[in-house]
C-alpha cells in the first residue's frame, strides 16, 4: 500500500484511534516510523502505547513520502501493509 491510499483512508476515523500492527493475533504498537530506500518502515513495540490516529497521520503527512510503499518490521526482514481493520477503537494494520 502506498502512503496516499493510506493516509486517504485513515482521515475517515477518530483522531484518537491508536494504530496497532496484527500479526498472528498479537497487536503491537506503532510507535514510529522511518524512512529507508524509498519505503516507509512502520516501528512496532509490545509495551510502549501506540500512536493515536493523528500523530500517524502528522508523521505520513509529507508530500516527498506519498508514492512510497509502507512495510513493517517483521523480525529479520520487512513485511508489506496491505490494509487494516478496525476492532475496539483500536485500527490493526496488517
């Protein structure tokens, strides 16, 4: 998924949803994010609080970011996001 598509489709939710990752049926936070080799790297935690729905947003925000693609951290290598669902206030990317 590209930053645009999600940052078109995370404006439609609450400001104050926290952004989780679902991976085998564990959430873990989103906690920030860096950008390397033209994508955007989602940082995952299991015991820091997730970002709310508009500091995500504030870090995607960038016009240079747009057309890259958003992986996450999937212990040694990068997994692609390709959607997310919402579940307990909470959005699960995945």
């Amino acid at each position: 998924m590209r930053t645009i598509d999600l940052i078109l489709l995370l404006n439609d939710f609450k400001k104050n949803n926290r952004i989780f990752i679902e991976k085998n049926d564990q959430k873990l936070a989103v906690v920030d994010l860096e950008v390397a080799n033209d994508e955007i790297i989602l940082k995952t935690s299991d015991n820091r609080h997730a970002l709310k729905n508009w500091e995500f947003l504030l870090l995607l925000n960038k016009k240079e970011l747009y057309e890259m693609p958003i992986f996450y951290d999937n212990k040694n290598s990068h997994q692609q996001l390709f959607g997310f669902r919402v579940s307990d206030d909470c959005l699960l990317l995945g």
